[in-house]
C-alpha cells in the first residue's frame, strides 16, 4: 500500500516516476499516477475511481505545468500542488522549469514534507 500518490499529465509524468525512484529507494512507497483526462477518469466506475485513490490515502501531490485549477480535486485538501501561479518568467525552457518547481528535487522535498519527514 502506498504512502503518497504522486500524479501529473503529459510530460510531468517522467518527473513523478524519477521522483518515485528516488522516494522509493528511501524507503517511501509511492503510486505514480498518470492523469491524461479528468473527463475519462470521472467516467469510470466508483470503485475504479477509489482503487486509483482511495478515500483514506490523502498524501498526494499533483504536478502540472500550467495552472492549479481543478487539481485541488485529486490532491485533496491535505496534498500539495506544484504548478504554475503566476506567469512572465522568461528563460530557457529548463530554467523556466526549475523556477516553478518541476524538478525531482523540488517533488521529493514537497513529498518529505508533506509526511512529516526531513
């Protein structure tokens, strides 16, 4: 059973699995979940819905490189969300990514936090 789900979209999945190695060899167990669509998820079967995310697992964080709208839904009241807030940082594209958080480290320290540990 897992401790912390981790979920993204599209290219933040990569970022979540690398982060789920990482928590995983500290002894943390972590589903990563793939979510391409809120329309297809909210279709399937309740019980389908709870096995992805059960009621009583609420360490989550979602990461999605755009806005935090609509995420609070699947992170839940006691997860975390990394997105993007504000908008106008101009860089490269991977430094534009580290600014806003989308980096393993960023993830790992957020799910640390998130379960009480260092």
């Amino acid at each position: 059973r897992p401790e912390l789900i981790l979920i993204a979209t599209g290219s933040e999945v990569q970022l979540i699995v690398k982060a789920q190695d990482e928590l995983e060899a500290i002894g943390i167990r972590v589903r990563a979940v793939s979510m391409p669509s809120w329309e297809l998820f909210e279709h399937q079967p309740q019980e389908y819905r709870e096995s992805v995310f059960p009621p009583d697992l609420k360490k989550r964080i979602s990461v999605e490189a755009a806005s935090p709208e609509g995420w609070h839904r699947y992170a839940g009241c006691e997860g975390d969300i990394v997105a993007v807030v504000n908008f106008g940082y101009s860089a490269p594209g991977a430094e534009v990514m580290e600014h806003y958080g989308f980096t393993v480290e960023n993830v790992v320290q957020r799910a640390l936090k998130l379960l009480g540990r260092k």
